[in-house]
C-alpha cells in the first residue's frame, strides 16, 4: 500500500540530504531538500562558559541519552539532562552523582542551558536535529553521533566534534 501511495505523490519533499538519500532507496524518486525552520533569534552567543555538558532529548530508546549517562559516569564530569519521557527512572538508576536531570524545562531555561554549556551531547542518530543546530547558535559546540542530519549542520573539528562508534566510549573520547 506506501509504495502504491508513494507512486501518486506528484513530488517528494525531505528535510535532510539523509531523508533525501532513503526516498531514493525505498521508492526509486528524487527529492528536494527543504531543511526545517529553526527558532534562534532570541538565542545568542556569551562568555560565560559553564562547567557542565548538556543532553537536551526526549528520554526514549532511540535517542541513546544512554550512551551519555555512561559516558560520563566513567569520566565523572558534570553533565545535566534536560527533558523527559519513559526512560527517565531508567537513566536515573543508572546515573552517577555527577549526572543532574532538570526534567521538562521551560523555553527561556532551554536557551540559559544552551548558552552556557562547555558542549551539547547529541548521542542518537536524527533524520535532522533542531538542537544541534540551536546550540550552535548558542556559540556552543557540538559532540555527535557522526551519523544521519548533524552530519549536514555540524563542521567536525569547527562546530563540534563526531564520534562514529555508538558506545560510551566512543563518546568519552570525543569528549576528552
């Protein structure tokens, strides 16, 4: 039935060159790439660097907030986690001392954590990436998983850095 749908469509709309590259591979069509809006003009840069990591994600499987809270329970560096979802009490059992859940945080709150983050840790693998590319704005650099949309928004070595193996190791040394 999708593919009989997806024989009607008349043109094919991704958000991503990595949305772009599956449309071609499942359905055998071309697409343009319209990258999704991104609010950043009440965020900017400052000087004032705090001493923690941020992980700004729903707390569900396939964003891997895992791998971070591993991550950093090995490197015993401070990393705070904001957001929720079902695997909150999950990553809160597995969590050091070191590693603080904000929880749901509002707008203005996102945008402080953001500002002032030594780096945004973006461990999943997303078809784009809002955060990532709201950190950036923030000044901020970015420490990810070396696949899918923050492959096209982040320059590795510039605006951040990729780690290409999704293990806490991997991870901790793109950190260090």
């Amino acid at each position: 039935w999708d593919r009989v749908a997806a024989d009607r469509v008349d043109e094919f709309v991704s958000i991503s060159e990595t949305v772009k590259r599956r449309i071609e591979k499942y359905y055998r069509r071309s697409s343009k790439v319209v990258y999704p809006p991104v609010e950043t003009e009440n965020i900017s840069p400052v000087n004032d660097i705090g001493d923690y990591y941020l992980v700004l994600s729903r707390l569900v499987p396939y964003k891997r907030v895992d791998i971070a809270v591993k991550a950093f329970n090995e490197l015993g560096k401070k990393l705070i986690i904001a957001g929720t979802g079902q695997q909150l009490r999950a990553l809160r059992r597995m969590a050091n001392s070191n590693i603080i859940f904000e929880g749901f945080v509002t707008p203005e709150r996102k945008i402080e954590l953001l500002k002032h983050c030594r780096a945004l840790v973006f461990p999943g693998e997303e078809d784009f990436g809002i955060v990532p590319v709201e950190a950036q704005a923030a000044g901020r650099p970015v420490i990810a998983y070396g696949k899918g949309g923050a492959t096209e928004t982040i320059v590795d070595g510039v605006t951040g850095l990729f780690f290409y193996e999704r293990t806490p190791e991997s991870l901790a040394e793109a950190i260090n």
